[in-house]
C-alpha cells in the first residue's frame, strides 16, 4: 500500500471508529461485529504494551471500552472459541479439546442472534475450526476454506479470510452478525516478509503486525456501511513464547497463555475507556445479548458486562481455567486453576499459588496449604466443580446413531472416558520429556521421518506409555512404509485413549495399507462416532466396506458422506461405484452423471464405472462412450474395456 493510499486509508477509519462521547445509543438494534485472533497475547498489540506498531488493534481499542487483561477458560482454539458462543465452560459444555464435537443441544450466540432475524455469517481461518467440529450451529454462511499446510495445520492467511469477509458483507444488508477469525499468529509463525520484527519473538510479533493490516480493512469496511454497530475483539488464548518453559500454548495455565484482549466497541453507547478489570470469555456472549435485548443462553457460567461498560462498578466472579492436554496427549496429570485480579491457585499434584499483585509474572510460588487466599479460593473451585461434567462430545444424534449401527458400530452414545484423580505426573516435572517430543514432532513436521520416529522410540523407552509418544512413533513408523511397526504403535496408542480421533484415524489408514481392510472398519466407525461431521471419515468408512465386499453397508457411509459435502466429486464418484456393486444401478447412474457434470473438463477419472452402469441398465447407446473414454488410471478400466469388447462384437 502506498504512503497517500495508507494515510487515506488510515483517516477512512478514524471515522467510522470516531463516535460522539455520551451521545445516544442508535436506534434499533445493531449488527454485530466479532473478531476473533488466534493465539494473541496482549502484549503483542502497541494499545496494551507499547512495544509493537498495530495501528488497527489501537484505534478500535483507543475507540471503546477495552479490558488488556482478559480470561480465556482454556488454552486451546475450539474449546475456547465454544465457551465463547455458549457463555459456559469446557466442563460444562462438553469440549475439552481440539478436534471433539459440540452437541447440537448447545445453545450458540449465533443461533441467538439468528432467531432474531440477523443474517449470521462466519469466516475462519484455521484446521481446530473447521465445520465439522460444530461450531457452524446458528450460521447461514460458515466459510472454512483452508487452502494452506497439511494435517492439522491447515489455515487460511488473514488477507484472504478478509477478501471473503468483504464479499459476503458487500452483498448483505443488516442486521448482520458476522464473526471473522484470524489464525495467523498461531504456531508455525511465518509472516510475509515485510512484516517481520526484530527480536526473539520477531515472526510471532510480524503474524500479529499482517493480521493488523487485515484487520484495518474489515472494520473500515464495516464502519462504512452506516448503521448502528457493535464490534467486539478478543482472541481465544494467548501464547507463551517461551514463558515458563511452554513455548506455545495448551500445556500449562499461567497467564501468558491465559489472558487475551477484549474490546468493546458502539459508537455513542460509551465513552472510550481502558479498564482494568479482568473479565471472561465467557461473560462476552452474555454481554451482547444484554445490549440486543434478546433472551440469555441457557445455563451459561459467564454474566453480563453491561454495568462494566457503562461505568457502573461491578464485581465479576473468579476465572475458572483448565488444560486437559498433559492428560490427553501425554497421559500426565490435567491442571485447573482458579484466578481472581489479586490471587490465583492451580491444582496439580503439586499445586501452585500466585499473589498476582506482586508477582503478575507467576514466578514466586506461595505455599498453597496454609494461605487464607487460597484455602478460599480452592473452596470456590469445588463449588463450581461440584456441578457434574458435561460427556466428552462424541455424535449423540439418535438419527445419527442409528445409522452407526447398522453400520455395525456398538459404542455407547457418549464418552465415559474419566481421568484418572491419583497417580498421574505433575505436568512441571515432565517439561524435559515435552521438550523431546516437541522436537520430535518437528522433524516429523519436516519430513525427517527416521530421525522422528528414533526420537519417539527413545521417548517410549523411558516411558512406554506415552500417549504422544506411540500415537506419532506410529505415524512415522506408517509415513516410513513400515506397516507392521505403524500397526503395533498405534494399537497402543488406541488402547490409551480410545476416543482420540486422530489414533482411530492413523490406526485405520495403517490396516488399510496392511490389506485389512475388516480390522479398519471398527475404527473408521469409531471416528464417525467421534467426528461425525468430517467427511473423510465417512468416506473411509465406505471404502473400508467396499474393499471388505459390504457394498450395500458402503453405500449408507457414502451417502453420510454426501450429505455433509454434496458436491465433492470424489464421494459421488465413490457413492456410485458402490450402488453400483450392490445392484442399485438407477442410484449408481445418476451420482456417478452428476460426478461428471462437476468435474472439471477433461478430469473425470470415473467414465469406465458410469458406463459400466449404464451398459448394465442396458442402455448401451449412451455406456457406449463412456466405455470409450474410460483410460489409464481409471480403476475399472480392465471391466471397461471387456464390456466395450462384448458391446462391439454384438
């Protein structure tokens, strides 16, 4: 951008922030802004710390009510993002980590607003995100286009998710709820060039400097439209750099991973202020529905911040934070915390208490058995644990379950997988051990697979029943071509914790390529029942049945599949070719047509099995040229070419 084009830029928005102290709110109801950053710690934004240049994340915040210091439940995406839009708390919404399922019973903010006639759209830019986990409830547009990395780490850069944005913005009138994620400043940091800073923490701080640049253009771009509006930014945890030996995020639940941003902002509804509270992400849905009017969500844990905002004081309740992954990845002892402005105390099996006024750094650990401030504060966590737990979200649709068992899946309809409350290791005294498998998995992320796959194995010698540590031996053991090695990890990466999706995943693909096809089908049933909503386990599922000679039981996994994405062509392609095995040749006929009406010119790979289908129907005019056209790289090829043989010789 150039230095006229910036400047204009720059004023354009100074405008539409710019609002009237003391002014009256509008009239009606406003559309919603909501802004979510990834893995933002705030002093990464110039408006909190003054250290780094983000000219948007300033205006907003210098323009509204804006709290630097406020809590995140959980430090990691989904669960946070959930506790975001249903006002409660992991445990009590049932999603503790990446990659489980919200249940269609919770009630969201979107789906608020959307009873209430907002047109509600979201763009979000990273893999923990994605549709399939849930989040989508109460969205009309949920755009989670992810063309970046592999495995989990696919993202889409802050640019592109804005170009999105906009386009949907420019052709919707309001009211409007729109929620816009940036992933960028999540691990790995590799910022476009000119945005990199200076410092240890350079690339990291240069993700947030391109996001703020994204940034700048959506609020100017909403500001522009006219209308009354609210704008709310926050992120859903931050990171820790380093900090108490964490060099991301998840692991532990000290404050640089645990505060984030949180701005507020309605051009004349407040005077622009900085607080100093410390409010929580669960109390931010609550809040925007006070100032709409509408109705509260069910059972939430968070309250509404209208009296803070207002000017008013307001005494907010303790913050109730959690990690699970030390259990879930490694299988060593989870962590709860409970943290108030002056006092925070964290459960482990050596726990840890923290006067915050003096030591806002958590570097000086007070004795937590004798000190009145945390003897309070521990009685207050069991009254909040003293609610029972949500199940871990598994697919709890009856619909849904019914088409799992006569698929032959026989699970219960919810997870009753428990951690244990004794005999784990205090996540502190395992950091060395973290830090081996941490650099483990990236030379696994490098491509390195032998030296990976050496270093999980050393991991395992000192402790064989590393969660982390036989999940991903065995995914570079299957990455490596060693099948039976791959089998065997995995296998115990299964029996520790049956309900990790990614072990039932990596499990299944390595009976596959070990020609077992019927070992795979239990665990492909088991990942739809963890993750119903990914199409690519469904998929699997059928291809698992198809080469176990199930056909017909094929066919119900393919039409699960097409029903959450119907114009992929692979799984119409897939769908035929199985109604086509099991005798539905009218079905196999028309997916396998609509297959080649989507696919791009020239690149449908399926014209022997369409005319396959077709010639059995005995339509053989048209299987004809399908037939014909049917070359190398088609499956059925060999087939197609002897019913070509028999068309022409009669």
């Amino acid at each position: 951008m150039g230095g006229t084009e910036a400047a204009w830029s720059a004023l354009a928005l100074a405008v539409a922030l710019a609002a009237p102290v003391g002014a009256s709110p509008p009239a009606g109801r406003p559309s919603v802004l909501l802004v979510t950053v990834d893995t933002l710690r705030p002093d990464a934004l110039g408006w909190v710390a003054g250290r780094a240049s983000t000219p948007a994340f300033d205006r907003l915040a210098r323009a509204g009510v804006a709290f630097p210091a406020a809590v995140s439940p959980v430090p990691l995406t989904l669960p946070a993002h959930v506790s975001l839009f249903t006002g409660r708390l992991p445990r009590h919404h049932g999603v503790r980590d990446n990659g489980q399922l919200l249940p269609g019973s919770a009630l969201t903010l979107a789906e608020r607003l959307r009873e209430a006639g907002y047109r509600t759209a979201a763009f979000v830019s990273g893999f923990p995100l994605e549709r399939a986990f849930g989040l989508e409830q109460g969205f009309t547009v949920y755009d989670d286009t992810l063309p970046e990395g592999q495995e989990g780490w696919l993202e889409r850069r802050a640019h592109a998710t804005t170009d999105a944005a906009l386009a949907w913005l420019r052709a919707t009138p309001g009211p409007f709820f729109l929620w816009v994620h940036y992933y960028d400043p999540h691990d790995p940091y590799d910022p476009p060039r000119p945005y990199w800073r200076s410092g240890p923490r350079g690339a990291y701080d240069g993700e947030v400097a391109f996001v703020d640049l994204a940034l700048g253009r959506l609020l100017e771009a909403a500001g522009a439209r006219g209308g009354p509006l609210l704008t709310v930014q926050t992120a859903d945890h931050g990171e820790a750099l380093g900090e108490h030996r964490e060099l991301t995020h998840g692991y532990f639940v000290y404050d640089s991973t645990m505060l984030v941003p949180l701005v507020f902002h309605w051009p004349g509804r407040w005077a622009a202020t900085r607080r100093t509270e410390a409010p929580r992400l669960v109390d931010v849905a609550p809040t925007i529905l006070e100032l709409l009017g509408l109705p509260p969500l069910p059972e939430a844990d968070g309250v509404s911040l209208v009296r803070l905002l207002d000017g008013r004081p307001q005494e907010l309740p303790p913050a109730y934070l959690e990690t699970r992954l030390p259990f879930t990845y490694y299988g060593w002892a989870p962590l709860r915390a409970l943290r108030e402005a002056s006092a925070k105390l964290i459960e482990a099996p050596r726990p840890e208490f923290y006067a915050l006024a003096g030591d806002p750094g958590e570097a000086r650990p007070l004795d937590a058995r004798g000190h009145p401030d945390a003897v309070r504060l521990r009685a207050r966590m069991a009254e909040i644990e003293s609610r029972s737990p949500a199940s871990a979200a598994t697919a709890t649709d009856p619909e849904l379950l019914e088409r799992l068992r006569a698929l032959g899946y026989v699970g219960a309809g919810a997870s009753s997988h428990e951690v244990p409350t004794a005999g784990l290791a205090d996540p502190k005294d395992r950091i060395e051990l973290r830090d081996r498998l941490s650099a483990a998995e990236g030379l696994l992320r490098a491509g390195r697979l032998g030296e990976a796959q050496a270093a999980f194995e050393a991991v395992l010698s000192v402790e064989p029943r590393n969660r982390a540590a036989a999940l991903r031996a065995g995914v570079a053991w299957l990455r490596l071509g060693r099948l039976p090695e791959a089998v065997r990890r995995l296998e115990l990466a299964v029996e520790l914790d049956p309900e990790r999706a990614e072990a039932r995943f990596a499990l299944a693909d390595a009976l596959m390529r070990s020609g077992r096809p019927d070992a795979a089908v239990a665990h492909w049933l088991e990942l739809t029942h963890l993750q119903p909503g990914r199409t690519e386990g469904w998929h699997n599922l059928g291809t698992a049945l198809v080469e176990s000679g199930r056909p017909e039981r094929a066919v119900a996994a393919f039409q699960s599949a097409l029903a959450l994405s119907p114009r992929d062509t692979r799984v119409l392609v897939a769908l035929g070719r199985a109604e086509r095995r099991a005798g539905r040749l009218a079905d196999a006929v028309t997916h396998l047509q609509q297959a080649s009406r989507l696919a791009p010119a020239g690149r449908f790979e399926a014209a022997g099995a369409l005319g396959l289908a077709l010639a059995r129907r005995g339509l053989t005019a048209e299987a004809r040229p399908w037939l014909e056209r049917a070359g190398p790289g088609d499956p059925d090829l060999a087939e197609a070419r002897l019913e070509l043989a028999r068309l022409l010789a009669r």
